[in-house]
C-alpha cells in the first residue's frame, strides 16, 4: 500500500506539525523531558524491551502488556522498541497515527516522540508510522498486530459482553509468526475467497478461510483463534470454517447483515522520480532544495545538513553530525510537512542520525 495516494478520510494529511523551537531550548525540554511520568519506567530498561503508550486527553497513558499490538482507528501512540546488541542499546520510538485520530491526538503523539528522543540524550532513531501504511520494522514488533475501528474504551475487556461490537477482521501477515488483522466492514460483501477472516462475536469468535487462502494465512488466523479462547478465559468459542463447508459458510453468513461496502482502493500513484533534498533555515524561513533527483547517491550527504531522502514507498530524513539542536528536534516534523505536499504523504517516515548507523539508509543509497 505504501505509495498510493492517500484516502480522503485522513483529513489530517493537510495540516502541519509544529516546529519545537530554538536552541537555546534544549536544556529546558531535557528538563521538562525528564519530569515526563510517561518516561520513568524508561530509565531502568537494559534489555531488548518493547513498551507502547496511548494518547489520552494529552497526556500518555501506558497500555497493558495484554493489549500491546492493539492499535484502534480513533487513537494515537507511542512506541519504544529497545534492542540490546552486545553492551550497548539502541532505541526506535515510533508515534503511530490513527486514522481517525485528531489533530490533538497525533499532534502529542508526535511531540511526546521527540520528547522521548530528547530524554535519550537524542540517541533513537525516530518513525512516524500512518494507520494502514506501517513500515515492516513497525509490523516486525507484534506477534500479533490488530489494527481496529473506534477508540480503546471499545476492546473486549473494557466494556460490558452485552456492550460488546462485533467485529469483522482480515488476516494477514509478513511470515508464519507474525498475525495482521485489519478491521474492515462488517457485512457480508466484505468477505471474499483469497482471504481468511476472523469474525468476532465477544462469546464467540469464527475464522473462516477462502478457498483460496493460503496455508500460512490460515495458520496465522488459527494462532490468532487460540489466542483469543486464552485470553478470554473460557468466555469465548472458537469455530473454524471452510468456504467449501456449505452449512458452516451460512451460519457463519448469518451473524453478518448484507450491508453495503465503500470501497476505499487509493488511486494508483502516478510516475514518481526517488530525490534528494536539502533542507535550511539560513535565510529565515524553511525551504526545501531540490539537490538531486532519480537516484540517492551517498556523496550528497554532508554532515551540517537535515536531508530529505525520498523513494516514493518510505522516507528518511538524514541528520548530519553537525546539524543544530534545533534542526535534530525539527527533522519529523520538516519530513512531514514535506511528504503533504506530495502525492504520497503517508508512507513511513524514519529520522537517522549520521552516528546511528542504519541498516534501512544504506539498502536505499548508491
């Protein structure tokens, strides 16, 4: 999906994130970054470790361990993946943007990110990842990834079984160990033969595989099945059924109403050239330079300079050494409101240091 031309529900693409401010800043949003209550548990981490916050009224609120790998439409997060290679740990904070989420929502998301960056003395690497356009690091994290309609306070255990939404999920995946499930319309149209979907009742729960399902994607649906009758504790039945069940297709048929699906297909993206720019505020105001375009070459990258490198599927924006404190914290925010000026304003973004070494840059440059 990344690429393609956003849909038109995410309003949000046409608005700006804030520029974080000056230099002279930098001691005071260390200061505020280290009274962040969010960030304590932070400090004493030395292992490989994931932790997930929610958004909430602007503040964050951590997500139980139970829920980690639940994003809902109506919300926005942040997320720390620390990896612990030899004595040394290397930090990703990612903030993922709902698409339902508001202004508000995302807009802390993103500062509570480079809050994040700030109180590791700037040594993450920084994402932004858009609901439905993650990058495959983000989907690496979760053994099981869900990405839901409507807002946290909806989820099974948050909510009365009589209050409880029924659900209609597709199932996908990068591997045999890795489940993505994505929320789509609840009606029978949705379904189709090439997939597997999991409906879920509350008390209930069916995976039905299409004919012409995949043997690991059904595999992935039935790991996702088991996972649900463990954590509902003996309240929730699982069924299993195939397309060529006919008896078990209509009742499986019969939960769902015959309701009508919006398609919501992008439009496919039109020819797009990979390019370098330059990004300065020297004369004021920020501008983007267009240094080169049609190929990524590795010598255009100089150490006092942000960089926009920009594929056309992901972006990164290059931090050199000698960049200004305040070009470090702006980088995010500069990539974004870039990408809204392009037909391509979801694809994941990545902020890399020239002292962070990334596996992800040097597969992109020349």
């Amino acid at each position: 999906m990344a690429g393609l031309v956003a849909a038109t529900h995410y309003s949000w693409k046409d608005g700006n994130l804030a520029l974080f401010g000056s230099d002279e800043e930098k001691a005071v949003k260390k200061e505020k970054a280290e009274q962040e209550p969010a960030w304590a548990p932070v400090k004493s981490i030395n292992s490989t470790t994931l932790m997930v916050w929610r958004v909430k009224n602007f503040q964050l609120e951590v997500v139980p361990p139970e829920d980690v790998g639940k994003f809902f439409s109506g919300d926005s997060y942040v997320v720390l993946k620390v990896e612990k290679v030899g004595n040394q740990l290397l930090y990703d904070v990612h903030f993922w943007m709902g698409k339902d989420s508001t202004k508000d929502e995302y807009g802390t998301a993103a500062y509570k990110a480079v809050e994040l960056d700030t109180f590791l003395d700037g040594n993450a690497v920084e994402h932004r990842e858009v609901d439905g356009f993650e990058s495959e690091l983000f989907k690496s994290y979760f053994t099981e990834l869900q990405k839901l309609s409507g807002g946290y306070a909806s989820g099974f255990n948050k909510v009365k079984p009589e209050e409880f939404k029924p659900r209609l999920m597709v199932c996908h995946g990068m591997d045999r160990n890795h489940v993505e499930l994505t929320e789509v319309t609840f009606s029978k149209r949705s379904v189709n033969t090439e997939d597997v979907f999991i409906l879920d009742l509350g008390n209930k729960a069916y995976q039905w595989n299409g004919q012409k399902a995949t043997k690991d994607e059904k595999y992935r649906g039935n790991m996702f099945l088991q996972h649900v009758a463990t954590e509902r504790i003996g309240r929730c039945t699982t069924v299993v059924v195939d397309e060529s069940d006919r008896e078990g297709t209509i009742e499986f048929l019969s939960h769902l109403p015959d309701a009508p699906v919006q398609e919501d297909k992008p439009a496919p993206p039109p020819p797009f050239k990979k390019a370098v720019y330059k990004v300065s505020d020297a004369s004021g105001k920020l501008e983007t330079m267009l240094v080169c375009e049609g190929s990524l070459p590795r010598n255009v990258l100089t150490p006092d300079d942000v960089f926009i490198l920009d594929t056309g599927l992901s972006l990164f924006a290059y931090i050199g050494e000698k960049c200004t404190w305040n070009e470090k914290l702006n980088a995010l925010a500069y990539a974004h409101n870039y990408l809204k000026t392009t037909t391509h304003p979801l694809i994941p973004i990545t902020v890399i240091s020239e002292k962070r070494p990334s596996k992800e840059l040097e597969k992109i440059l020349e």
